[in-house]
C-alpha cells in the first residue's frame, strides 16, 4: 500500500486517488523575477519524486505547476520613492524592462534548469497573467455568496465565514490575533477583520501590471491565483497540493478558505509540505541573501580543484534527507553526493547489459519509496544491491528501472561512458602496446608478455584478438 504523510491530518494515510489510475496534482510554482534558487529547487524535486514515485506504480499523472508572474504587492509611492515595491515590478524597472518580459526571461531559466535537474514538465505551466478571468469569476462567487467583500476597490475574504479556517495550518481564528501582528505587513486599515486577506487590490497610480475589473482596476491577490488554476486544470477536488512548509500559512489556508467557500466541496484530499534547505541552520531565501542558483553550482569551484558539479549531483544530494526533514546545504555534502553519483556511474560501465532483474531488491525499493517517499532508504537499497554478489545484468536491470523514480540518467551515461572509455587510453599505454605489437609480429612471445604484464601495472590489460591488440581497463 502506498502511504503519504498529510500535513492536514497530521497522519500517514493511505493514499486512495479520486479516479484511480489518474492522479492530479498541483504544485505552487515559482515567482519569476530572480532566477529561482536550490531551496525552491528541493521544493520541486520533492513534487518530481512524488510524481515519478506514482508513475512507477502504475498512476496516470497530471502534473500542474504555476508560473507566478503577476505581482501582488502593494507599491506605496511612485517612482524612485517607491516603497513596498513589488519584486517583479522593481526589477523590470531597474532593467528598463516590461515585467513580462522580465517574467518570461526567468521563467525560460527556470525551465532549463529543472531540465538539468531531470524533473519531469509539468502537463500545464500556467501563467497568472493568463488567467486573470478565472480570478475573477472566482471572486464574484465569493461576493455573492457573500463570503467575501469590497472596501474601496478591494476586495477581501471573510475569514469569519468560513468556519474551518485554520485546519491545515492549525491558526484557527481563536489563535489569530498574536500571529497577525506579527505578520502584519501592509497598511490594510479598510479590513472588517485583521485576520482577512485580499482577494482583490486597487491599483496605485502608474502601477506597471493591472487589469481591468467589477471593482475598478487593480491586480489579483496570491492565493486567489492558485485556487482558480488549480480548480481550472484538476477540477473542484482534486488529489495532492504540494509546496514548501512555508507556503502552509497563509498560502494553502487562504486556498483552501477560498476554493472551499467558492465550491462548497472539499478542496484537496492530500497535503504535501517539503522541509527547508538551509544553510547555517538559517532558511535559505532571497531576503537573507544566502541563496545559491543551479548556475552558481555548476561553476562552484572547490578549494580541493573540483570545477564545478552536475545539477544531478544536487538532485541526488536531496534524495540523502527524507523531503519533509530540514536540511542544511554545504559544498562538501554537495561534492559527497556527486562523488557518490560519479562511482555509481563508473561501477555501471563496467556492467553487462541488463537482463532479468533481482526481485528481492526491487520489491524493496518499491517498499521505500511508497513508504511516504523514503529516498534515504531507496538509495541505501541501490547502494546494497550494487555491492551485492547477484550478476551485474541484473543488477542493470533493476537499476535502470529505479532509475525511472531517481532520475540520474544512468542508462544514458552507461552508454556514453562506454564511448569515451575507448578514447581515455593514457599515452604511455598505447606507446607499449605498440612495442608490445612489434615483438607480437616478431614471435618474441617472452618480451610481449613482459609489456602485458608492464600495461596491467598500469590498470590495462591487452587480449590479443588475431592480428589486433584490444585494451580493458582493469
Ligand atoms: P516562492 O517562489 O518563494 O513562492 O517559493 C517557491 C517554492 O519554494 C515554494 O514551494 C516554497 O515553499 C519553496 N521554498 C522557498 N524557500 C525554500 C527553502 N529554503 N527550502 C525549501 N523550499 C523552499
Ligand atoms: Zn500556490
């Protein structure tokens, strides 16, 4: 039985699908106005693990992730007097820029860089900007149901009407008031209730991004974008929302208030919260300014000599810490985990092809990864199975298959590791075979055997195959 843990029941489920074998899922997407960071990256890995994980036992997937390139700032003053200005905003005027275009760079970013990370596309990338409508229409759903309300070409949902509010995140509205001052940001003095947030907001004088709609010109709020999309491609209910542990409030509880006022049906059956990545035990964000980009990676160069690691090595680094656990991010952790994936690799091209698996190794991989997505343990079982005494065909065999859930290419690299072996013959062992080759053709059987064995001091080994010399790498 394939089990996950919910974050709003606090349990490990049973997973039960609502039209089995499809499965929805929904996945909060990034914001594109920076190149998007390895903390979001561990976010998006955890919902391609989940997907892949479904995959292997047979689910039929729709995958959606939103691409957030609206902003959903409020601007106080103009120009270069701007405060509060809106990221996407702010950028797009410092590189003299539309913000879409800006949207757009980043966006085409990110997608190259989950294609480095092996994460499989998403079926639809919706764009905010793209379904300004669908908000809309949501919101006069609220209104008339009068669950929301408008307050000076705002408009704001009604957390009081909504008697589950807080059941993801446990903020029940009792508990609200210490955590709202807290978090107050903005200058929202036309609230009934400090606890309500906005659907809807006005647009400022010269705003860069608004639209046209019932209340005036404005620009939606964050959480509505999610319902609408989501709703839009996986239906009313659908089957798994994921995203980072920060996204639980208020995000996914303003979601849930929003598409379950609108729908009056059960939103999401399962809740999926990744863990932080961290670094120095401090959450890794753009505000804090400790974050590291795929790029960045790729050219890090180590005190050691490394230049550089693959962005597989970071995806197989995140797979050592089970998603839902914090996990603080260093260089060294990052080089283990890109040795570990170079000698998975190299241990593999010396492998036959593969042939019929080990069942008992695979039954257990499948154990762990539908044990609420345990990749500590699966990979421990790769590691066991590749030390193990079955033959290296079906050790290929069963690899090449948890490969579909670990996505670390190893059938591809088998290959082209095999090609470049070829090429990587040191000089000095093709100068002696060489030798070796003219005391062949001589019969001086005595001196071609003291270069055989010469070569093998060295880690090749020469077969002579009729007239030609082939070379192995010992
Ligand atoms: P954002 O663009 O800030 O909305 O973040 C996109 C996704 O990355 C969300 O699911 C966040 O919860 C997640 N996220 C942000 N920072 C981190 C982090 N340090 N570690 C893990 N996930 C993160
Ligand atoms: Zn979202």
């Amino acid at each position: 039985m394939l089990k996950l843990y919910n974050t709003f029941s606090r349990k490990i489920e049973d997973f039960k699908p609502i039209n089995p074998p499809h499965v929805g899922i929904y996945t909060c997407g990034p914001t594109v106005y920076r190149e998007v960071h390895i903390g979001n990256f561990r976010t998006y890995l955890m919902a391609d693990f989940l997907r892949r994980m479904l995959e292997y036992n047979g689910f039929k997937v729709t995958h959606i992730k939103n691409i957030t390139d609206v902003g959903h700032m409020r601007q106080v003053g103009q120009g270069h007097h701007a405060q509060n200005i809106d990221p996407i905003i702010k950028e797009a005027m410092d590189q003299g820029k539309t913000p879409l275009e800006i949207a757009q760079y980043y966006t085409s970013l990110f997608l190259e860089d989950e294609k480095k990370l092996n994460i499989l596309k998403a079926n639809v990338y919706p764009k905010a900007t793209e379904h300004i409508n669908e908000m809309i229409e949501m919101i006069k759903l609220l209104l008339k149901k009068e669950i929301a309300y408008e307050s000076d070409g705002n408009i704001y949902f009604d957390v009081k009407k909504f008697k589950d509010y807080g059941m993801l995140s446990g903020n029940t509205l009792d508990k609200m008031d210490n955590l709202l001052e807290a978090v107050r940001i903005s200058v929202e003095t036309d609230k009934k209730d400090s606890a309500d947030f906005a659907l809807w907001k006005k647009a400022e004088k010269d705003r860069l991004m608004k639209w046209d709609s019932p209340w005036g010109s404005g620009f939606p709020g964050w959480h509505i974008e999610c319902s609408a999309m989501s709703i839009k491609y996986l239906g009313k209910t659908f089957d798994i929302h994921t995203g980072g542990e920060d996204l639980i409030f208020p995000h996914h509880e303003d979601e849930i208030a929003q598409s379950e006022g609108a729908s009056g049906k059960k939103f999401v059956n399962y809740w999926l919260h990744g863990g932080y990545l961290l670094v120095d035990g401090e959450k890794m964000s753009r505000s804090k300014g400790n974050v590291y980009t795929i790029s960045e990676i790729e050219k890090r160069v180590m005190p050691g000599g490394r230049q550089g690691f693959d962005a597989l090595a970071f995806r197989y680094l995140t797979m050592m810490t089970h998603y839902k656990s914090k996990m603080n991010f260093t260089f060294e952790a990052l080089e283990g985990a890109q040795t570990a994936l170079n000698r998975l690799k190299e241990t593999m091209v010396a492998w036959e092809k593969p042939r019929i698996g080990c069942a008992e190794y695979e039954q257990r991989f499948l154990d762990a990864i539908n044990n609420d997505l345990n990749m500590p343990e699966a990979l421990s079982i790769v590691w066991e199975l590749v030390r193990s005494d079955y033959p290296t065909s079906a050790k290929a065999e069963s690899l090449f298959k948890f490969d579909k859930v670990l996505g670390l290419d190893l059938a591809k690299n088998q290959k082209s590791k095999i090609k470049n072996q070829k090429l990587e013959i040191p000089e000095k062992v093709t100068k002696l075979i060489k030798e070796r080759d003219k005391f062949r053709r001589q019969k001086n059987f005595d001196m071609a055997d003291k270069l055989r064995n010469k070569i093998k001091e060295i880690g090749y080994d020469v077969e002579d195959k009729g007239n030609k010399s082939v070379v192995k790498k010992v």
